[in-house]
C-alpha cells in the first residue's frame, strides 16, 4: 500500500476539471468521487471519506503526544492445538469404526459359538 500522498491543495469544480471528457467526469461523480488538485499539479479523483483521511494524516501531532507515545503492541494470536487423541480419531474414524466392530464380532463368536454352528 502506498504511504505517500501527495497534499491536496483545492477541490476543483466539474466544469474546470481538464483531461478528462464528459463521460468520464459523469462516472466519477456518479460513483461519489470529486476531483482535487495536488501539490504536483495533477487531479485526483477521491470520495470525501479519503479526503478527510488525506487532511488527517498530514495535521501535526501535538506536542505531548509526541512525548507521550504509547507503541501499539500487538500479541500473536496462538493457535489452539488440540490433544493428539482427538486428532487421531478424526483422521482415523473409519478405521477405528471396522476395528471395534471386527471385535465386536469376535468376542460375540466367543461368547456365543452357537450363532456359527
């Protein structure tokens, strides 16, 4: 993202706006967007929400802010790892489902010889 602007200096009318043909000045002012002047001399074309924001970002602090500056800490988000039992249930549900029933089945047989014979 780019960090400079350069300044804006006037807000133009649509009627003054060079470079650009009726069309595009009809588009842009449908979209919400008014054409500025800058300190090199070119338009750009902004919605007034980032107007606002260029003004603010080019007014000084005060002077107690500087010297009070408080640095914005930002933790690291940790991820939540979950047991290694659970993991290995949800990787191997389906196998872990044939082997109880497979056991199932034989203590059954072994209890029961009478279902085979």
């Amino acid at each position: 993202m780019v960090k400079k602007h350069a300044k804006i200096t006037q807000e133009l009318e649509l009627e003054n706006v060079e470079g650009y043909t009726e069309a595009q000045k009809k588009y842009y002012s449908s979209l919400g967007f008014k054409p500025y002047l800058t300190e090199n001399g070119r338009i750009k074309w902004l919605r007034p929400d980032q107007h606002l924001l260029r003004i603010n970002s080019h007014l000084r602090r005060s002077r107690s802010a500087r010297l009070f500056h408080r640095k914005n800490v930002h933790f690291p988000h940790r991820r939540r790892h979950r047991p290694a039992i659970v993991k290995l249930i949800q990787r191997n549900w389906l196998f872990i489902l044939i082997v109880i029933i497979g056991l199932l089945a034989v203590v059954l047989v072994l209890l029961n010889p009478q279902i085979i014979f």
